[in-house]
C-alpha cells in the first residue's frame, strides 16, 4: 500500500522502488502501529509474471554474475549506465 501511495500522491521520485520515501513511510507506520513491515517478499512467482521485458547482452556481461547478461523487468526501461554490471 506504500506503493499505492507513493503513486497517488506523485511522491514517487525514486525508481529504485523502496528508496528514502518509502523507508520514512514504513518506519512511521511500524511504529505507530506495531506492524512489521519490510522491504522483502516471498511472491516471486507473482512479481515474475509482470517482467515481460526482457535483454540478452551479447557482449562480456554474458558471463558476469549476478545476471550473466539477462535483464527482466516489468518496465520497458533498457540496461543502462546505471546498470553497472551490464557492459
């Protein structure tokens, strides 16, 4: 729901999906509420299903761990320089 939020409420600047907004937000709700909320899941089957696209590097990332030169996402957002693994 953190995400749904973010989203909403156009405060979803960071891409990287759980970046300082999020954090705050799940702090303040953990401790105002007891819950015990985290950045991990254990639905990777239902998030795999929504990586539709995909890149094969065909260059020496191929061999490099921890991709060996395939990328799935969800969106349709190309490695790039920020993809330091992917050259």
């Amino acid at each position: 729901m953190i995400h749904a939020y973010l989203f909403v409420t156009e405060n979803n600047k960071d891409r990287t999906g759980h970046g300082p907004e999020f954090l705050s937000h799940m702090h303040r709700i953990n401790k105002e509420t007891g819950a015990r909320i985290t950045v991990f899941h254990n639905f990777h089957d239902e998030v795999e299903v929504y990586r539709t696209h995909w890149w094969k590097c065909d260059g020496p990332c191929q061999n490099k761990h921890p991709f060996f030169g395939i990328v799935k996402r969800a969106m349709n957002r190309a490695p790039g320089p920020n993809d330091n693994w992917w050259a």
